[in-house]
C-alpha cells in the first residue's frame, strides 16, 4: 500500500514540476493548485516534496528542481520577501536544510543558518516567545503565539548543533517551553494562539484564529503540537516534551471518526456538512512516527501510537488520496486551510501532501523528513 501510494506522489511531483515552470503552489481552487512566486509561508513544502522525490527515485529532474529552488529561496531571504512571520522554519527546513541533508552543500547550510538568524530576530525578551506574525511592537501580534511555531523551532536546534552557538539552543528551549504551558490545556487538548503583554511578559488569554472558537480545539494546531513537542524532544532529550507530545497524540487518536480522517475541529458540530482536514491527519501520523523512534517496545502507548498510524494512513489512502486519478494536481482531497473564513475550507492544501508524501516515505523507508540529520 505504501509503495504504490509514494509512486502515485512521485509521478504527481514530477507532472506539476512541469505544470508551475517554478512557481509555488499554495492552496486549490476548482481542482488547481494556486501558485505563486515564493512570497507565502507554504512554500517549503513543494521543495520538500521534490527532495523527497528525489531521495527515492534518484531522477535527476527532482534535484535540479529543488536545487533551483533552494536558489530562489536565497533571493528571498536576501530582500526579506514577506518574511516578516515565524514560518522561516516551514520555509527553510525543507529547502535549504534538506539540500545540505542530502547533498552537503555547504552555502546551503549557510544559507539555511541565515535562515536561523532572521528567526532569531522574532525573539521578543519581554515576554520570552518568538512572536508569530507582523512586526515588532505590532499592537495586535506583538505578544502573541501560535501552536504552529513548535514546527519551526527545529531550524534554531539544528543552528546550534552546526554553529555551537547557544543562543539558539536557549530561545528554542524557551519558546518550547512558554508554549507547553500556555497552548496546552490540563486535558491534552490545545489553544491555537495564546497572547501576552508585550511591554509587562504577562499572560492574558488563549483564542483561535482558524478553529471554531478560542476554547475550542483545531485540529491542525493539535497536530502542530503533537509534531512539534516530539522534534523537540529529539533535540533536547527532555522528557516532558516527549510526554507532552504523547498526551496530545493520544487525544487526537481517540477522537477519530468512522473513516479515521479528522474533521477541522474536535469542537464543530458535526453534521454531513462539516469540513474535514485531511492534512492535520497527515501530519500527525508523522508526529506519531516520530514518537515512536524514542519510545522502547514495551512502552504502554507503543500500540495506541501504532494504531493511530495505520488508521490514519489507511483512511487517508482509502478515501482521500487521489491515487487512480493520474491528472489530478494535489496528493490529498478535504483539506483545509481556514473553514473559519471560507478560505479553501475543502481543497488540496500543499501542506498536507508534503507530510502525507514524508508519513509514507516514513513508512516504506524509515525516512525522518528534514527536520534534523
């Protein structure tokens, strides 16, 4: 099953590679992708699917096509092309960081440590977290925090590791931890966003910006979480992130529907109208997959974490995967990017193919994605 599912994504990759002539896609509209010039957050995924493309088929158009990119990734972080977010990680990790992964090309690691740099700058010492959107002093986003960071702060693990230097190593660690305490709630469950006083460092409240309502719990976030608390586990060794990480997996598996495919919110009303989000089931496969490198097998979550994978993977692949519609542009159908504002509420989102395609190559080949060596 596996197999068959990879080469699917292959021949996809190699298809839009052709059809965006190096654009990026984003998210769909009418069966096809929206594309753009490198200036969104998403854009490290179609690099990170044609690194992985590359790594199992060794076709040479997939190499080209990534190093190209990965060139046009400097251009923007050399001009700060709308960069004035926290998704560097998302960006940088999947295309620098990946070449220097699988070809050891040294300006890609500088280039990728650059990278670092500029989300080290996002580092707010009043309140002690990366601020996620807008710039500094923002009177709406200058103290605020979002579940999706934890997936960037492996850029900064991974700058220390090269540089020695510990000033990533330490703002990592601490954002890791503001988040632990303040996006995960005493039931496993999690905050989208959490805010903070950017001139005093007190906390004031948790919300949502894309789930149903603040107290409510996204189910994208909740992946974010269960991905992020475990790549920072394999960076620090600290247990309680790993136990975090465990805690919100075990959530999110026992609340799967019928097919095993998760609807956008655990809150929302469910009814035959109801948005899914085929993607935050993608990612937290490879979150459990990674959890499960570190745990020994007589761990008594080992078979709950299993399980979770194979029901997620085999309903993704049964009633969502566009395996045996070769024309088709996206990996997954019914995802969503934010059914709160009706923006691509059920399409192909490039996200979610990227770590549908890394849960896979995880599966078949024991692949740990780009997001340490």
């Amino acid at each position: 099953m596996w197999t068959k599912a990879i080469e699917d994504a292959i021949n996809k990759t190699r298809q839009n590679i052709i059809r965006y002539q190096g654009l990026y896609p984003h998210v769909s509209t009418n069966d096809s992708y929206e594309l753009n010039d490198n200036n969104d957050w998403t854009n490290g995924f179609w690099t990170g699917m044609m690194w992985l493309s590359y790594e199992y088929s060794k076709d040479e158009q997939f190499l080209q096509a990534a190093q190209e990119a990965t060139e046009n990734f400097r251009e923007r972080l050399a001009i700060k092309k709308v960069l004035d977010h926290h998704d560097i990680g998302f960006l940088y990790s999947l295309s620098s960081k990946a070449q220097w992964i699988v070809t050891k090309d040294e300006s890609a690691k500088q280039l990728t440590i650059d990278a670092a740099d500029h989300l080290l700058s996002r580092w707010r010492e009043n309140t002690n977290i990366i601020q996620a959107w807008g710039v500094k002093d923002d009177p709406d986003n200058g103290g605020r925090i979002i579940i999706d960071c934890l997936m960037n702060l492996p850029l900064l693990y991974w700058a220390y590791e090269q540089t020695g230097d510990r000033k990533y190593y330490d703002v990592a660690v601490s954002h890791a931890d503001a988040s632990r305490r303040f996006l995960v709630r005493g039931d496993d469950s999690s905050y989208h966003t959490f805010y903070f006083d950017q001139t005093t460092g007190d906390s004031l409240r948790g919300g949502t910006h894309q789930g149903y309502r603040d107290g409510s719990t996204w189910t994208r976030g909740q992946a974010w979480g269960v991905y992020g608390f475990a790549l920072s586990y394999h960076y620090t060794k600290n247990p309680l992130y790993l136990e975090t990480a465990i805690r919100m997996a075990r959530y999110f598996f026992a609340r799967l529907p019928e097919d095993n495919v998760v609807y956008w919110d655990f809150d929302a009303p469910i009814n035959a109208d109801t948005k899914r989000d085929s993607s935050a089931s993608a990612i937290t496969a490879c979150g459990a997959l990674e959890i499960l490198q570190h745990i020994g097998e007589d761990h008594p979550d080992r078979a709950m974490l299993e399980d979770g994978v194979k029901r997620s993977m085999e309903g993704l692949i049964n009633g969502y995967a566009t395996i045996g519609k070769p024309d088709a542009e996206g990996l997954l159908e019914r995802g969503s990017y934010s059914v709160r504002t009706n923006t691509s509420p059920d399409d192909y989102v490039i996200w979610g193919d990227y770590y549908y395609f890394e849960a896979l190559m995880r599966l078949e080949k024991g692949h740990k994605g780009y997001w340490y060596e």
